[in-house]
C-alpha cells in the first residue's frame, strides 16, 4: 500500500525502518532504491501526486528497499501505458541479478521480454518449466 500523503523519500524511509533497514543504512538504501527505480526526479514529489507508472515504481522500490531473496510480482504492467511497460519490464530485469523474481502474469509478451525461466502453475500443479524460447 502507497501512501498518497507522503514524499516518495519519506515513504521508502519509512518501508526502510518497518522493514528493519539498520538505522545507519536507511538513508543509503533509499538512494540506492529511488535510482535503482528510476525515481530521482520525483524523489520530493508526494506519492498520491505521481502517474501510475511512478507509482507502480514506488511500490517496486518499497519492495526492494530491504534486498529481500524473493521477490513476487503479480501483473507489474497492467494499465500503464507503452513506455511505462517497457521501463517496468527492465526494472524487473534489473532485479534479477540480485533478487529472485517471480512474475505472476498471463501476458505472454511479458513473460518473453523479462524473464529467463518460466513455470506454468494449473491448480497449483508444475505442469511446465522451460526457458521463454521452449
């Protein structure tokens, strides 16, 4: 959950400490995460003032803020619009070499363009495991 009320900074400064960011890395690891993400030019700006694209940004960077081992996306582009898609898509990218990604989507293109393993889950079942290409 965004918090519309708040910078971009604050936030991820607050995520940082919920999240149990040592209090002498907090500030590192939100620059780190705002230029990870993309968000230096918005870095001052409130949440709730932000485009979708910034926003799903945001949400990105909260989820990263603690280098978590895992990391679930559940359909990272839906509803932003072609260059938010294609900035979203090698974020996620970007990720990969640092934090496992799992990306829940039914978009095939999506699967294609960012990842390099793929699970097909029915019912819960492993019914396929390939690269994209297979």
């Amino acid at each position: 959950m965004l918090y519309p009320e708040l910078s971009v900074t604050r936030f991820l400064a607050f995520c940082a400490e919920v999240k149990g960011v040592p209090r002498g890395e907090r500030r590192a690891r939100v620059d780190e995460v705002i230029e990870l993400c993309g968000l230096a030019e918005v870095a001052g700006k409130l949440i709730g003032k932000l485009s979708k694209g910034y926003r799903q940004r945001v949400g990105i960077a909260q989820a990263v803020v603690h280098r978590p081992q895992v990391l679930i996306l559940d359909e990272p582009t839906v509803g932003l619009d072609p260059r938010q898609v294609i900035e979203i898509r090698s974020l996620v990218k970007s990720l990969g070499g640092t934090t496992t990604v799992l990306l829940s989507t039914h978009i095939l293109p999506e699967v294609s363009m960012t990842c390099n393993r793929v699970m097909i889950i029915d019912y819960g079942r492993i019914i396929a495991e390939d690269t994209p290409e297979g």
